[in-house]
C-alpha cells in the first residue's frame, strides 16, 4: 500500500543538515515533484549562503511547509566558538532568503555555550529582537548541554552553570516580550525535571 492509502500525509526528516549536500537535496526535491506532485515535508536546515535560488524554489515547490534552522546564537563570537561556519549576518541573509521564497522556519538558541559572556549572551538576544521581521518563530530555547563525545568542559553543562539556565529562562521571557511565537513544547525541553 502507499503512503496515501495509510493516511500518511506529511514527513518529517531527521537529518539535522539536510542542505548539506546540494546535489542531493535538489534530486530529493525533485523526486517528490516527478512522482507525487509534492508531498508536505519539514526538515532541518543549516544557515547557508551559497544555496542556490533554484534549490529553494524547488524546495517550495516539493512541498516543504517548515524548516528548523540551528541558529544557536546571533553573537559572531559565540558562533565561532560554536564552530557554526557562518555570522550572523550571514543568518540574516539566508533568512531573508527563505521569507522571499515563502519557506516556514524558526530559530533554535542555546545560552551558556562555554565562554559565553553576558555580553556575548546579551548581543544574541538583541540580534534576534532586532531581526524580528524577518524570524517568524522560536523553536528551541536550551541551555548549553554537555553531551557525551563533546570535547569540551563539563562545568559548562547547565547542571553545573546556574548562568546557562537563567539566561535561557531569560531569553525566552525577553522574547515573548517582544511578541515572537514560540514552540512552548521545545523551550527548555532538554533540561531535566
């Protein structure tokens, strides 16, 4: 039986990069086209400013209704600790690239990544207060995780840094302030209870 008969209707992907490769991402896309039309899908999606405008096109056309974009933070420094490959002006730019193209997204952030200042932490929220016209929603607000197989010191993890909880309860109230949508079920989802 299809997916149709079953009552399946939409696909979430789970690759946390799916425009990670270009070539295969468009074969995806075009797939879907040449045999179903479209079919509703969502994904994972890393800021990239050498994505090609045809790909978005096709990427709308396939059926995508929503991507999540790991932004992480809107500080340049923060970015580069994070090993992120991109500024945030080059975010703005790939966000400015999926309004245009009528592509649903949001945002991820995590506060406390290890050697995060308050001011780093402070250039972050307003970066994303600022670019409110054009980040439609928050997705994820988490305090930095240690997880295993990560090269880096353990005191950061937020269950040894008080910091990193208080800014991630922080930014989300500042963020509601500001009038953002939020994804209430992915704000501090991954700290434990």
């Amino acid at each position: 039986k299809g997916f149709k008969d079953r009552g399946v209707n939409q696909f979430v992907f789970h690759d946390s990069l799916i425009n990670g490769n270009f070539k295969a991402l468009d074969e995806l896309a075009q797939a879907i086209i040449d045999n179903f039309g479209r079919v509703n899908w969502e994904a994972q999606i890393a800021v990239r400013n050498d994505m090609p405008d045809a790909l978005f096109k096709k990427i709308k056309k396939s059926g995508c209704y929503h991507l999540f974009v790991g932004l992480e933070s809107g500080c340049d420094r923060t970015l580069k600790n994070m090993n992120k490959g991109f500024t945030a002006l080059d975010a703005v730019k790939f966000f400015q690239e999926l309004n245009y193209h009528g592509l649903s997204f949001g945002i991820s952030i995590i506060t406390g990544y290890p050697d995060e200042t308050e001011e780093d932490f402070e250039e972050s929220l307003d970066f994303v207060i600022q670019h409110r016209d054009i980040i439609p929603k928050i997705e994820q607000v988490n305090p930095f995780v240690n997880y295993s197989g990560l090269d880096l010191p353990q005191e950061f993890d937020y269950k040894n840094n008080e910091d990193s909880i208080d800014r991630a309860n922080y930014f989300i109230e500042s963020v509601q302030k500001a009038g953002f949508k939020l994804t209430k079920s992915f704000m501090l989802n991954l700290v434990e209870k």
